[in-house]
C-alpha cells in the first residue's frame, strides 16, 4: 500500500508539472517583439541582484535557414528580457554578438543576403534585419569576423547598419 501511494503522489506532481510548456512563454517587457520568456520560480538565494552587470559575449557561427530567424540571435532578445523581468538594470547588460561563418550572412543587407540564398527554391528576405535593428536600439554591439568575410568576399557596405567588421572573431 504504501509503494502505491508513493507511486500515485509521484504520478500527480508529474502530471501538475505536465502543465507548462510552449504557452507559458511571453512577449518581453524591454524587447516585445522577439524573445519570449517564461517566469520561473528561482531559489532565493540565486536570484538576479538589481545592480548586476552583465558582458555577456555570444559566439554565433550557424546561419539561420532561409528566411527565418538566428536562434542564437534571438536568445540575445531572450537574455535581455528576462533579465530585465528579473529585476537587472537594462542599463547594466552589455551584450556583443560576434558572427562568423556562415552565420555571417544573417546581418547583411538585403541585396547580399538575397544573393547568398541562392540554392534555395525562391528568394527570401533577411528575417532578421528588424531583430538585429532592435538589438542595436538595445545596445547590443555585433561583430563580423573579417576573416569569414574575406572568405565570402562580403564588405563593410553589405553589413546591416551598426553591424561592425573586426580582423576575427578570435580578436
């Protein structure tokens, strides 16, 4: 008997825990329109301190498919919201976002991106024009590495405004 009731207690935590999923994530108080967060319930001692300062440094080297958004793009709007509903001073979180291969192409304008899709069956646009325009309104800085652009003879005039090319994306 007591096995059984062991065995239904843990069944009804699972299934309450069941519950959450893809509808528990919503749009961002700092950035809206990109990076859904879900709320989570955090230990009290490791809760974000309001005067946190974050420099935080992503490494994006996947494209994304055609036409559609960068993930690793997306988890910087990510960061930024929840973080922010966290209690963190926007003011205090530095994001820099330093592309290289292939993922390169995700921060070019429209007449290089468009000429880099071409295997794909009809030409798309760069879904992601508008979410790195919103990053940089939000302070984030974007780095291309030279080197992958020299691979793909891509030039400071086909990055989107405010996107920068460094000598690496080692440098």
């Amino acid at each position: 008997m007591k096995i059984y009731m062991t065995v239904l207690t843990s069944l009804m935590i699972m299934g309450t825990l069941a519950h959450a999923g893809p509808a528990d994530f919503k749009a961002g108080t700092a950035i809206p329109d990109f990076g859904k967060v879900a709320a989570v319930d955090v230990n009290s001692n490791l809760h974000v301190k309001k005067n946190t300062k974050f420099k935080i440094a992503f490494d994006v080297n996947k494209q994304a498919d055609a036409g559609t958004l960068n993930r690793n793009l997306v988890s910087a709007a990510r960061f930024i919201n929840m973080h922010v509903a966290a209690g963190a001073k926007p003011k205090n979180i530095h994001l820099a976002i330093v592309l290289h291969g292939k993922a390169a192409t995700d921060v070019t304008k429209a007449e290089f991106y468009e000429a880099s899709q071409k295997d794909a069956e009809q030409t798309l646009k760069n879904a992601n024009a508008a979410l790195v325009q919103t990053l940089i309104d939000h302070g984030v800085e974007f780095y291309v590495c030279g080197q992958t652009a020299a691979y793909y003879d891509m030039k400071n005039d086909d990055l989107l405004p405010g996107v920068q090319m460094v000598l690496s994306a080692m440098t």
